[in-house]
C-alpha cells in the first residue's frame, strides 16, 4: 500500500514538474551589425525550452532566417524576409539557421531547445556550412559559437524557464525508471 501512495506521489511530482513549465517568447534580431561583427543574428546561440516560440526580426531589411538543418521530426522555418516573424519550437535539439542572402558571410545562428540530442548530426552540419563561407576573418564563427555554448556544456540538466526550479534530467529519469520497476513488479501488480 505504501508503494502505491509513493508511486501517485511519485506520478504527481512529474506531471507538476511538467505543467509549471510555462512557455516563453525570445527575441533573435537580424542586424548588419552586432557583437559578433557583421551580418548577424543576435543572439547567435539562443537555447530555450520546449514549447517556446522566437520572435525573428528583421532589425535592418535585406534579412531572413530558414533552417539548415533540425532535428529529426522538426518543421523547417523560413522568414520569408517578413519585419517580425514568431516560430515555436516543439521538437527538443540542435538548430542550425542562416540568413540566405548572407550566408557566405556565416550569418547563421544556433538554437537549442532544451536538449543536445543531434550533437554529433549538428557538428557535421555546421561544418558543411562553414565550407560555403566565403570570408576568411568569419569563417569558424559558427563553429566557434558551438564549442562555446553546446560542445563542452554538459546535457544532463535542463534549464527551466522564468522562476520555476531547475530539475535535472537524469533525476528525472531515474524517477521515471522507479516508476516503471514498480509498476513492472509482480508485487503491485497482485495489489
Ligand atoms: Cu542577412
């Protein structure tokens, strides 16, 4: 009996977890210039958390952002060179996006939502896209961006959004695991 009330606890706190999660907008500007030099998004490395959506605004005209590539099973965008265009993000990795006029000059960004999943997929990816750059003084910019913010940064806790606590992930899931060891067991299922 004890397990059981354990377990409903156990179920409670997850579904809490989850549904005190509320989603945000982030703001990714397209600028001749920034921070970062010329011809770039800001901020270049964005990670939020699933269900969070990103206004693109084209700062200064002449701008797009389309995806390079995703994750598996995400939407590619494209701003279609719109002042303002939102996009949520639902499926958790690595994004890799570029302004297509400015791409050879590596306007390009990184989004990653809650997780690093594509890691591995993504380095490849960025690499292709650094061949197609065209100026030498920019040319590791995204690569660079990477390795700051995705390669040495570990996985294994997600950052929640606004003033809800941070809940690691493998916590989480050796919660999940109990869970399920429990309901697996002949024990509770003879209750
Ligand atoms: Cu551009």
């Amino acid at each position: 009996m004890k397990k059981i009330v354990k377990l409903y606890g156990l179920i409670f706190v997850l579904l809490i977890s989850n549904s005190v999660h509320a989603s945000e907008t982030h703001v990714v500007k397209m600028l001749n210039n920034g921070e970062l030099g010329a011809m770039v998004f800001e901020p270049a490395f964005l990670k939020i958390n699933s269900g969070d959506s990103i206004i693109f605004e084209m700062t200064d005209k002449g701008h797009n952002a389309v995806t390079v590539a995703g994750p598996a099973g995400s939407v590619p965008f494209d701003t279609k060179y719109k002042p303002s265009t939102t996009v949520k993000f639902d499926v958790n990795g690595l994004y890799l996006y570029k302004c297509a006029p400015h791409a050879m000059m590596a306007m390009a960004g990184i989004i990653q939502v809650s997780d690093s999943s594509n890691k591995t997929e993504m380095e490849k990816e960025i690499e292709k896209f650094e061949a197609t750059v065209m100026m030498p003084n920019v040319k590791t910019r995204i690569s660079d961006l990477f390795k700051e913010n995705v390669e040495n940064v570990s996985t294994s806790a997600v950052r929640s959004s606004g003033s809800s606590e941070t809940i690691p992930y493998a916590a989480m899931e050796a919660a999940m695991e109990g869970c399920m060891q429990i309901m697996m067991s002949n024990r509770f299922r003879g209750l």
